[in-house]
C-alpha cells in the first residue's frame, strides 16, 4: 500500500471511530438532564462554527464558496435541513437503547443505499444488492430478538433507531445526486477538497440552524445559562470529537482513497462502539446478536463490493461505456 493509501485509510479510521464515539460523549450529557434536542442544537452549532473556521482559513476553500451556484447552495442547505431527521432519530434513540445495540442496527444502511441505487442512482450487478440488503435485514431481527428478556429498551427507542439508518440512506441517494461524486479521481488527482469545505460548512450550520429555531422556537433550555455545568465536556466531545473532526478526516480520507472504498473501511465504526460500550458502560451484546452483527457487517460489505465482468482484467480500467459503482456519500456527516 503506498503511502497517499496508506494515509487515507488512517484518516477513514479515525473518522470512524470518531463518529462512534458520538454515543459514549452523549451519555454523560443525558445523566445531567440535558436531553438530546439541546445536544443537537450545540453539536452542530460548534461544529459548523468550526467548519467555517476552516474553511475561511483557505485561500481555495474561500474561492470556492464565491463561486458555488446559488441552485447549488440552496439544494445544500436542503441536505442539511433532512439530515436533521437522521439525527434526531439517532440521538434520541440511544436515550434507551444501547449503543452496541444501536451501532449494528445504524449500519444497515449500506444495502439500503443499495436497493435505492436500483431506481435512484446506478444499481450494484446482479441481485447484490438485494442479497445484501436480505442479509443486513436478517442480521437487524437476530440482533433485536436477541434482548434479554428484562432488558428491552422501549419500543420508541427501537423504532427511531431503525427509522434513523433508512433516513440517511435517502440523504446519500439525495446527496450522491447532488454532488455528482467522481469516483475516480482519488489521490493526487482528487481536487475536490475546497468545494468539499464548502458543502461541508454551509451543511452543518444548515442543520444548526434548524436545531436551534426549534430549540427557541418552542422554549426548549439550549442557552448556556439552562445547560448543567456538568453536561459541557459531553456537550464538546459530540461537537468536536464526534462532529468536527470526523466529518474532515473523512473528507480527506475519500480524497485519497475514493469515497466507496471510504464507506467500506468505515465499517470498524459500531465495532468501536460495541467494544467501546462494553468496556466504558458494561453494555453487552449476547451470542445471537453478535450473530446478527456478522450478518449485518456482511451486507455491508457485500454492498459495497462490485463482482468483476466476464472478459475484464483484474485490476484494469473500467472501460468508457462502463457504469460507474454505486454513488456513496461525497460529503459524510455521520450516520448518527
């Protein structure tokens, strides 16, 4: 592996478990009183102050927002409106599930992203994605009816966590439609990281903005003076750990190594988190949703794998007239 590769892959893994740590900051700030609607507001508050930081910091990055086509900045600020549903889902899903739980069930998304690709984008070959997308399925019952019994979280939990991987697989259909992502200039040739700050910055604050509206709008405590001293290192782990520094250690990552084989390497995400959760809070997944872990984490990879066709050479050029793979996400946020 060269070293560009080799760099990317590093930046991949640490923006996994980056991401996956989300939860294990947010526990704290929920045992304070602070729920997740006012975790969400400062998340992506600091987070996208911190994004604009950047990329006003960039002589290119700064170029590229002036140039950014106002049908563009609009349809960017939409993402950053709809991610709202995935997070929200999320984060007040794991108020009652636990996070090793929630990490396997959040991963189905890949083969979801998958089948929409077969009406919305371009489809995997075969019944891959079909295969895939029945693995990921099977994998999500093991793991739920796997709960000890005295143990279950409460279904409202349960169904916003499965809510929250089918809403962002819809945002990566949305968002791979929208970035028009060219898989194939990777490493030196990718170019892409100023309009990437870009859509980055102006995503986040999109998605503060609505979290905070909603927070002031209904009288929700968000303001600094109504948030326990407490919550404020848990506050600050989500935004920067778990916001900041993934979301541009994956932009420079894909960079390097394309954003499909991004996605795949980002797998280790829910095994940080269930070893993470097993270690920090003593959550524990038994036998058979480990099992349905395995099965899910083999959709996944299945679903971003593409089988090679008849006559062409391992490792050549993907001819002209040839389909470029599955669209993945330019522009990653987090599934949580």
């Amino acid at each position: 592996m060269d070293r560009t590769r080799a760099t990317g892959v590093a930046l991949v893994v640490i923006s996994a478990v980056a991401f996956g740590s989300g939860g294990l900051f947010a526990r704290p700030v929920y045992a304070t009183g602070t729920d997740w609607l006012t975790l969400m507001a400062w998340r992506f508050g600091i987070a996208g102050a911190l994004a604009w930081v950047v990329l006003l910091a960039r002589p290119t990055a700064r170029r590229a927002l002036l140039a950014l086509p106002r049908r563009m900045l609009l349809a960017t600020i939409g993402l950053g409106v709809f991610y709202v549903t995935n997070t929200a889902t999320y984060y007040a899903g794991i108020a009652t599930v636990d996070l090793g739980l929630a990490a396997l069930i959040v991963y189905v998304y890949p083969p979801v992203v998958a089948v929409l690709a077969l009406l919305f984008g371009r489809p995997l070959e075969g019944r891959r994605a079909w295969t895939a997308l029945g693995m990921a399925v099977l994998g999500v019952v093991l793991a739920v009816g796997g709960i000890q019994p005295g143990s279950e979280p409460p279904a409202l939990g349960l169904a916003l966590i499965i809510a929250s991987p089918l809403l962002y697989a819809v945002w990566i259909i949305l968002a791979a439609r929208h970035s028009g992502e060219r898989s194939d200039r990777v490493g030196a040739d990718a170019d892409d990281g100023a309009n990437a700050s870009v859509v980055g910055a102006v995503m986040l604050s999109s998605t503060a903005v609505v979290y905070w509206v909603v927070c002031l709008g209904i009288g929700h405590p968000v303001l600094p003076a109504d948030i326990p001293a407490d919550a404020w290192p848990g506050i600050l782990g989500v935004a920067v750990v778990a916001g900041f520094v993934p979301v541009q250690a994956f932009y420079a990552g894909a960079q390097r190594i394309g954003a499909a084989q991004a996605s795949l390497v980002s797998t280790v995400e829910p095994l940080w988190t269930i070893v993470a959760a097993s270690i920090l809070l003593d959550e524990h997944l038994g036998p058979i949703q480990l099992a349905g872990g395995a099965l899910i984490l083999g959709g996944v990879v299945l679903s971003q794998t593409r089988a090679r066709r008849p006559g062409r050479p391992v490792g050549g050029a993907r001819p002209m007239d040839e389909e470029p793979p599955l669209p993945q996400p330019i522009v990653r946020l987090g599934e949580e």
